[in-house]
C-alpha cells in the first residue's frame, strides 16, 4: 500500500513538473550563472555516460538565484547545468503583466549574473511539401508543376468517376485501398497478369491524400473505376492490348458513362475503336490519351482523334519555345508512382503524363459539372500559355480559375 502511495505521488509531482514546464515565449527568460565553483563528479562508469560528469550547483549560485528569483519575483521553471561555459542555466517566467524587456536590462546589469535573454523560439527548415504528410510527396515534383497543393485548396475531384482503361492494379496497395469502386475484366483465358502500369497510372491520378504514406493522387477524392483490357508484355516490357479487349472495355464504359476516361496507351489507327470512342465523347465523357495529336500515325492512336485530349510529355525546361496550338504537355519524366506489393518506383512515359491531365480533368468537373469538351480543351490549353514558367505544363490552379471557382485557386 505504501509502495502504490508512492507510486501515485510521484506520478503526480512528475505532471505537476511537466506542465509546469511547458513553454511560454512571451513570458520565459534563460538566466546564467557562473558555476566554476562547483565541482564535478563520474555519473557512472556504463556507457554512454563513460566519459560524462555531473556537475553540482556551487553555494554561490544557490544563493545568488534564490535571490534573483525573489527580487524580481520570477517563477523557476527549470534549471540545469551547462558544463562546456562552466555555467548554471534557470529558466523562469516573469510575472504577468510585467516588462520582461525591462526586468531583462536590469538582470544583465546585476554583477550576480552571468547573462539574461528572453526564450527564443524557432522553426526547422524543414516541411511537408505543400502541406502533405504523405511520405513521397516532396519527390513528386508534378505536384509543384502543376500547382496542385493550391488547387487542392480549392477541389479534390470529389464525385467525379474517372474510368480507366488499362492492366489489372494491386488494390490492395496502400495509396489505393478503397479507391477503385468498379473492376471489370475482360482478358482473355491464359494472359498474363500486369498490375504494374495499371497500378502507376491509377495511382498518379487518384492516390489518397494525407495519409501519411506514399504519394498524393492529382484528384484523391475522385471516383476511380477500373476496366482491365492489357497484360504483361514481359519482363521489362509494356503492357499489351488489342482491338478486342479493348472494344470490350469501351462497349462497358458505355453502359455506364463516366466523366472523364484515360486511356494511357497508343497504336495504329482502329476505325472501330474511333467509332466506340466517338460514341463516348457523344454521351458526354472527357477522353485523356497518351501522346500528343499529329503523332506519327502507325502509333499515335487515339490520341490523334480531334475530339480526344491528347498529352505529350512536358519537355525538359528550355527545349522547347514553340509548340502546336493544339498540344498539351504535363509531367511525365521521372514520375514517382505506386506498384504491386506496397512498392514505389520512378516511371517516365506519356502515360503518366495523360494520367495527370485526367486528375486535372477531375478537378475541373468537380466545380463545373457541365463543362463541355470545347470548354476543357480551352481552358487546359490557356492555363499552359498563362503560366510564366518556362516549363511547358497546364496548371491546375490557373485552370480553376478560369473555370470560374467561387474560391480563387492561389489566394
């Protein structure tokens, strides 16, 4: 019983002590004294104490503190020795109300102390890129290109379905968990599986946000639906598809419309894919490809379509001064994206890069639901010759601004 007594009352002194403790710049100063006088003594021979000593609190500076405190009626707060200045430290809290700049002067001027300052504080240099706790974040170098911190002030795509087609995804990755609503398959018997560029790419466009893993997503709050219609190419080799799954995938997304669709892939010309795509944008659906219109036309489908959003690679800063007044570019070099098993790697590709024009795409549906092809394309393409950066790239802030967002994206 005595034993638990003490226990408690220890317990209670030592929050008495911590609270005691807390901080308060407006009111703490650090008042020295000189502690030569003291001695030292071993504080143990075990490391890492080895080498340490443990320096006493000479008469002297008992007296002279104790009296301090008194005549100024400052309040201890926490003391302790600085052995390399041969020093005592105190920490008090100058009452309330009172001129801590005055009481300051007059300690700096008494013979008694060694110095007298006011308790600074400071902050690291350090931060979370643009808010986000995300651990990748701050190597997500798109998410500064295309201005999406302040956008996401503004909107995070929520109730906007983007529909993928693409290679299967690991969805039970981290960044993706809960993301994807609808998985349809359409393989055939004995492909074999990709869930790489299917993860990377659902991944740049809506990972989850301020979780405090991985990576931010360019529309975290969007609606992500997925149709499997690639596989694996082999090892080290981009995923394939065809004419059939892909068509299968298309006449799916069309009992279902959503808003936005992104088709990070490219091939020959196909009149029956044109048909199934021209139908899509009919009802009113937003296609995102990768590469850029005028492309070389053995490999530049769909992307090539006038009613398509074609997307090439933001070039490297200074190597482009002119560019078709149709094209439009956003990051796609070195891309930290999500894959299978929890993974995080870098990825290049126009992939990637339509990936995050459909992020954005969400954005802008998100606060303009009724926006029409014309209207997106418009904005996309002046948000990129608005901003005064040399790198070619749509901003997503500028874009909501020119949609009109009640809340001004960047104030």
């Amino acid at each position: 019983m005595l034993r638990y007594s003490l226990a408690v009352v220890l317990v209670f002194f030592s929050m008495l002590v911590a609270a005691k403790e807390t901080p308060d710049p407006a009111r703490d100063i650090l008042v020295t004294f000189d502690n030569t006088s003291a001695t030292s003594t071993s504080a143990g021979m075990g490391a890492p104490y080895l080498h340490r000593k443990r320096y006493s609190i000479a008469q002297k500076v008992r007296r002279d503190a104790a009296a301090i405190q008194k005549e100024y009626a400052l309040e201890e707060i926490e003391r302790w020795p600085i052995g390399s200045l041969s020093v005592y430290c105190f920490v008090y809290r100058v009452p309330e109300g009172a001129d801590r700049k005055s009481i300051l002067v007059s300690l700096n001027a008494d013979v008694r102390v060694d110095s007298a300052q006011a308790l600074q504080q400071f902050e690291t240099s350090v931060t979370n890129a643009d808010s986000y706790n995300d651990t990748y974040a701050n190597l997500q170098y798109g998410l500064d290109v295309l201005d999406i911190a302040a956008a996401h002030q503004t909107t995070q795509g929520a109730g906007v379905r983007v529909a993928i087609i693409d290679s299967n995804i690991d969805k039970n990755h981290e960044d993706l968990v809960g993301r994807v609503v609808r998985v349809q398959e359409f393989l055939a018997k004995g492909q074999a599986d990709d869930r790489i560029h299917g993860t990377a790419v659902a991944s740049v466009i809506g990972a989850r946000s301020n979780n405090a893993l991985g990576m931010v997503g360019i529309a975290p709050e969007a609606i992500l639906e997925l149709y499997v219609s690639c596989w694996s190419g082999g090892e080290d080799k981009p995923a394939l598809c065809d004419t059939f799954s892909l068509l299968k995938a298309m006449d799916a997304v069309l009992g279902d419309p959503p808003h936005v669709l992104n088709l990070s892939l490219r091939g020959p010309y196909d009149p029956l894919l044109e048909r199934l795509i021209e139908k899509a944008v009919d009802a009113g659906v937003v296609v995102v490809a990768a590469g850029l219109p005028g492309t070389n036309p053995d490999d530049g489908f769909p992307s090539s379509m006038q009613r398509v959003l074609g997307v090439g690679v933001t070039p490297p800063q200074g190597s482009l001064t002119e560019h078709p007044s149709d094209a439009i570019f956003a990051p796609g070099s070195r891309i930290i994206v999500a894959l299978p098993a929890g993974n995080y790697d870098f990825r290049s590709g126009s992939s990637l890069a339509a990936a995050h024009v459909s992020g954005v795409v969400a954005l802008l549906l998100s606060i303009q639901p009724e926006s029409s092809l014309d209207t997106i394309s418009s904005i996309l393409r002046q948000s990129q010759d608005d901003d005064v950066r040399s790198m070619v790239s749509i901003n997503a802030c500028d874009a909501l601004n020119l949609a009109g967002s009640a809340q001004r994206c960047g104030d």
